[in-house]
C-alpha cells in the first residue's frame, strides 16, 4: 500500500458532499444554540390596541400555553379591574390553535393560528360574569361566540425569553348587542395588534 494512500482517503472522506453537509448541518444546530433560539413558548404577557375599544386605552394579554400547539389568552382593557371608564369596549378569551410554525433567518419564528371562544362587549361597567341569554340587569353589557385567525411572532431575547407580536383578525356574533343602553351590532368584527414579552 502506498504510503500517502492513508492521508488522501481521510482527506478525501472529510471534504465529500455527505461530510460538508453533516458539517453544515451541525453548523447550523451550534448557531442556532448559541442564538438560545426556540420556538416553543410557554407564556407571554402583550400590550397592544384593538379596534373593537373606543376608550382609548391599550389592550392588555394574557396567554398560556400548556400544550405547543394550543394556548388561552384574555385580552381587554382591564375595565372593571384597572379602570371603571364607561366607554365602549370588548373583552376577548380564546383558545388558539397553531397551524405551522416557519423559521425566518434573521428574523424568528412566525406561527399562523385558528382562535375560537367568546367576547364580551360593555359600555359601561358592567356586574359579574357573562351574559351569554341576554344582557346584565342594567343593559351593559353582553357575551356571544367569537371566531377568528391570526400570526404570532416569536424572536429571542436572552436568557429564554423572548419577543412576541400578535395579529388577530376576530368576528364576534352578540345577538343581544341591539339591546344594550348604547346599541351595538349583532356581529363585531375586529383586528388587534399587540407586542409583549415571552418565555
């Protein structure tokens, strides 16, 4: 056997098409690491403004997500909590459903999801719970079923947190909106937009 047959098989092997890919591959896991990427988020709390609110206040989220590819969220301005405004507003508590989720270089991660649950519309501040079979006793507010779409943005910050954006697209049908002090539309449709942080 010759003698620099040896060397040049090794050398052969490292620079073949499968090993410069493995190379690369490996590459993109170590980069991808060091970014601390992941797209699995676990929480997030977002401030944001919808155009169903007519009191100038921003909308405030909550979401949870126990399972990767399903979360709850709650958004509204706090009426009730943080505030006793009497100008119109909408409060929106769905569950959202991920449809894919796309990996952007130098961007981050970008998810469309399905939403379904329930809004309620008040003009004022209204008394506990929801009124899915009417209005509350002072016609103030009202419950109906809400469906919609939307894309959430995920991009790492540091130490496992993380930027969120979200953009939903909503059509809320309130069948007893028309009863209300300051009468509403059966069907309310709206788009939010909210940014926040994640983990």
């Amino acid at each position: 056997m010759h003698p620099h047959f040896i060397p040049a098989a090794v050398a052969l092997l490292a620079f073949s098409p499968a090993a410069l890919h493995a190379e690369e591959v490996t590459g993109e896991a170590r980069a991808r690491a060091e970014r601390g990427f992941t797209p699995r988020n676990f929480g997030n709390l977002r401030v944001g403004g919808s155009t169903a609110n007519a009191n100038g206040r921003p909308e405030l989220c909550l979401e949870l997500s126990p399972v990767a590819f399903l979360a709850v969220e709650g958004c509204g301005t706090g009426s009730g909590f943080l505030h006793g405004d009497p100008e119109p507003e909408v409060a929106h508590f769905r569950a959202k459903l991920r449809l894919a989720t796309f990996d952007v270089e130098r961007w981050g991660t970008f998810q469309p999801f399905l939403a379904a649950g329930f809004a309620e519309s008040q003009v004022g501040r209204d008394d506990a719970g929801f009124q899915f079979r009417g209005t509350d006793r002072r016609r103030v507010a009202t419950t109906g079923p809400e469906g919609g779409l939307g894309l959430r943005f995920l991009r790492p910050l540091a130490s496992g947190f993380e930027l969120v954006g979200d953009f939903n697209l909503s059509l809320a049908w309130l069948p007893y909106a028309p009863q209300l002090i300051q009468p509403g539309d059966t069907w309310l449709p709206s788009a939010s937009l909210s940014f926040g942080v994640g983990f």
